[in-house]
C-alpha cells in the first residue's frame, strides 16, 4: 500500500469513527432533547400527542382558574393563539395573568399542552425574539424600565359592557 493510500485509509477510519460516536451521542440524548414552540408554532405544526415540548409566551388575562388538588389551568397565548395548559403543583412566585411564561410537558391534543414544570418570565431577556417582536408591534409590549432595561409587562385593552377590568 502507498503512502496515499494509508493516509486515505487513515482519514476514512477516522472519519466513520466519528459518525459513529457522533450517532451513538445522539441516540443517548434523544429522550432529554425538547423543543421550544410559541402557540402560533404549536397550532401550526401540530405536534403529536405524547410530544415532549416546552411552549411560551403570555399568560392571557382572565383564563387562569384553579381546580382541586392544586391543579391550574390558564392559556398561554402570543396574542394569535391561544394554548390551554393545564398543571397540577404549586406556580412560581413570579406566575401572574399577563406575565411571560415558559411552561415544559406534553401535547394532549390539539390547543391542549398539560405541563410538569413552569417558569415564570420576568422579562423580555426569556421571551422568543418572534413573540416580542408580534407585542411591541401590536402595542402591548410597554418598557417600563427608566435604566433601559426592557421590562414586559402585557396591558389588557379596556372592556366594555360592564366587563371586568
């Protein structure tokens, strides 16, 4: 065998070495990979049921009820749509209707997400770039930080009809 030859033989042991290792990482890590989706990426795509997702965006304003054994449920929305995610736990202090929120589960079925894990977002620094852009467009999206640090905060339009307010 020539020179060239080993040298090829080497690099391509090498190389199907690696893709092996690299495909062998990849199988170990598949269960703990999740993927992020808005609620307009969630009603577009439509996930399968079982799919282990993380959502985010707002929690809408006048959806949050509490059911019995500490079970919530609430809608988190990006002003398009609109998900419900129920979850059964004690809520992060920082939780409120308005608020961004980050919640981590499965796909129940359509526009229905049930989550074991919730983050509340206390700012725009954990909002996806397509969801902030979608609420300072609309005018919802206030900075309310004198210092230059974007602060979200969702403002509910007035309702009428003697609405809640």
């Amino acid at each position: 065998m020539t020179r060239k030859g080993r040298r090829i033989a080497i690099i391509s042991a090498a190389g199907f070495t690696l893709a092996i290792a690299v495909g062998l990482i990849l199988f170990a890590l598949r269960d703990s990979i999740v993927f992020f989706y808005g609620p307009t990426e969630m009603a577009e795509k439509a996930p399968p049921r079982g799919t282990r997702l993380r959502i985010g965006g707002l929690v809408k304003p006048g959806s949050l009820t509490y059911g019995g054994s500490s079970t919530v449920v609430f809608a988190v929305t990006d002003l398009k749509y609109d998900i419900q995610v129920s979850y059964t736990g004690l809520l992060p202090d920082l939780f409120r209707e308005g608020q961004g929120v980050v919640a981590e589960g499965t796909v129940e079925g359509p526009g229905v997400f049930h989550a074991d894990t919730v983050f509340a977002k206390h700012d725009e620094r954990y909002m996806p770039k397509d969801v902030a852009d979608k609420l300072k467009q609309s005018g919802i999206w206030q900075n309310e930080n004198p210092r230059g640090r974007n602060s979200a905060t969702f403002h509910e339009t007035p309702q009428r009809d003697g609405a809640k307010g």
